[in-house]
C-alpha cells in the first residue's frame, strides 16, 4: 500500500464566516477535522495544494495525512463545498480514520474482457446501471476499483454484485438484495431475458460535521 498524500494545514484559533472569508481572500481554504471520539479541529489549507489534490481524482475516497504543526491527522475527506460560480473549494470536512475505522464510500466498477464477452460478439450492448457501487471498507484499505469478467455473460443476462470479486473485509451497503450493476442489452437496444436494470438509489453516506464556515 502507497504512503498517503499529505496535506500541510495551519490550525485556526478563530472561525465564522468573516474569518474564513479573510482566509479564502489569502489563498486558503478553511476546514475542519474530526471523528474518532476526538475534539474537532479547525484548520486551514493552501487552496493551490488543495486544488491540486482534488485535480488527481478520487478525492473523497482517498485517505490523506494532514500535518497541522507536529500532529499529523489521518483522515478521508467526506464533504466538500464548492463556490457557485468559481467552482473553487470554500470548506471542507475531514474524518479521523484509524485502521480500525469501516467506512462507507462509493468504488468505481470496471467491466474486463468485453471483446470476449459472448452477448457483445453478438451484437449486444453492455448497459452500465451504476458505474459506482457503494461499499463498506476498511479506512486503510479502500480499494480502487471493483472488478468483473463478461467473457461468461450473454444477451439478456443482469450482471450482479454477486458477480463482482471483492477484496476481504469489503461489502455491499446494500445487502437486502442481489443488485444489478449492468445488463447485456439485445442489438435493437431492448432488454433481453434478464430483469430489467434496477434504478440507482441515492447512496447515503456519513453525514459531515456541521461547520459554521460556509458561505
């Protein structure tokens, strides 16, 4: 496992808007850490190094080190607010993690082998229902992607989460049923004999901290 991105912060003695405004206007972005049956703390980060991290992709599923003078905190990013116009970060939230911690995030999926897969030789058409799955995972330990082979699936088939391998300690938040990631669909664009794809619930996620700061 790779060492995680650090994030250098400087702690905040004082919040409300008006101070995180004057942040911001200084090239910062304010934030907040808390979680693990620990005190919150309010910090700041420099909004390039910020950006920079979000611009890598995956940044609410990643665990980061956030180094606020000798305490290093690590965390996963679990909400972060957006300005309506500049689309530049304006807070966010950081939850402690240990190696203990299970968490809910959502895991992109990836389909292997669609030239081998027997109903897309045939003319069908992979219909992706949901192109993240919402996974429960150790903090430590989230994996990048979740993986299935179609060479097996044909026209008509409903591709399962069953169908997916997942790593050890790692599970569905929904498991009430067998859920469908993705169908063969028949040429004509119809499905086939399979059930049809299910629609996406909205997946619910810890609720951030409640945080004074926003605009």
């Amino acid at each position: 496992m790779s060492e995680n991105a650090i994030l250098i912060a400087e702690k905040r003695d004082r919040v409300g808007k008006g101070t995180s405004r004057a942040l911001r206007r200084e090239g910062r972005t304010p934030a907040v850490i808390y979680g693990d049956k620990k005190d919150p703390v309010s910090v700041s980060i420099e909004t390039k190094e910020l950006i920079k991290a979000i611009n890598k992709g995956a940044f609410l599923s990643q665990i980061f080190t956030v180094e606020v003078g000798k305490d290093k905190h690590q965390v996963l990013p679990r909400d972060i607010q957006l300005h309506p116009v500049k689309d530049s970060p304006v807070h966010v939230d950081f939850l402690r993690v240990s190696a203990k911690s299970k968490i809910a995030v959502n895991v992109p999926v990836n389909f292997l082998n669609e030239d081998e897969c027997a109903g897309i030789k045939r003319g069908g058409v992979l219909n992706v229902v949901r192109y993240e799955v919402e996974l429960l995972v150790p903090a430590t330990h989230i994996p990048e992607a979740i993986e299935v082979d179609l060479a097996k699936f044909d026209i008509g088939d409903s591709i399962h989460i069953s169908d997916f391998t997942l790593p050890n300690d790692v599970e569905p938040t929904i498991t009430d049923r067998d859920f469908t990631v993705a169908t063969i669909a028949a040429p004509s664009g119809g499905v086939g004999d399979g059930e049809e794809g299910e629609g996406e619930e909205a997946a619910e996620g810890e609720a951030p901290a409640a945080s004074d700061d926003s605009e």
